[in-house]
C-alpha cells in the first residue's frame, strides 16, 4: 500500500510531504479535540506529514514563518483527505 506524496516547493525550499496514516488521523483527532488549540493542531499535522518535521519539536514548528506554516498544513490536509472543500466546490 502506497501513500500519497508531494514535493511542495514554497520560496526555493522543497518540502516533502506525504498523507498522514489511519493511525495518525485518530492521533490527531484524539489529541486536539474539543477545547483544542487549532493552530496547534495545525503544527502537528505538519510533523506527521512534512519530512522536513519529523525531529523538529512543535515550538520549532510553530516558530515557522505563517504563511508557509499555512501553505503546508493545508497541503497535508488535502493530501491526507481532510483538507477544506471550499476550492472544490468552486471548481465544480
């Protein structure tokens, strides 16, 4: 079984992503439901599905500039099938 990757290049730097797992998914949504942090939430979503995060810790994660920290939980949001419907919903 193969998961879904993308190499998301934002200003220069390549970012390698890939779908989070069923197992992760339950992770994240154990951990921060409720009365959660949603950017939080966010950062560990980026730790799970960004290589480049894997070892960071989620301070290190969320001392990332905002707009590439947005650009990337989205992107592993939408490639782990979670992400916004919004875009699609204007395509259709």
């Amino acid at each position: 079984m193969k998961f879904k990757t993308l190499d998301l290049e934002i200003n220069g730097e390549v970012f390698k992503l890939q779908e989070i797992s069923a197992r992760q998914r339950q992770e994240l949504f154990n951990a921060y439901k409720g009365e959660a942090d949603p950017i939080e939430a966010q950062a560990k979503s980026i730790q799970m599905g960004c290589s480049n995060f894997k070892d960071k810790s989620l301070d290190e994660v969320l001392d990332m500039p905002g707009t590439i920290f947005t650009d990337l939980a989205d992107a592993v949001m939408k490639l782990s099938g979670l992400g916004d419907d919004k875009d699609d919903e204007k395509n259709s």
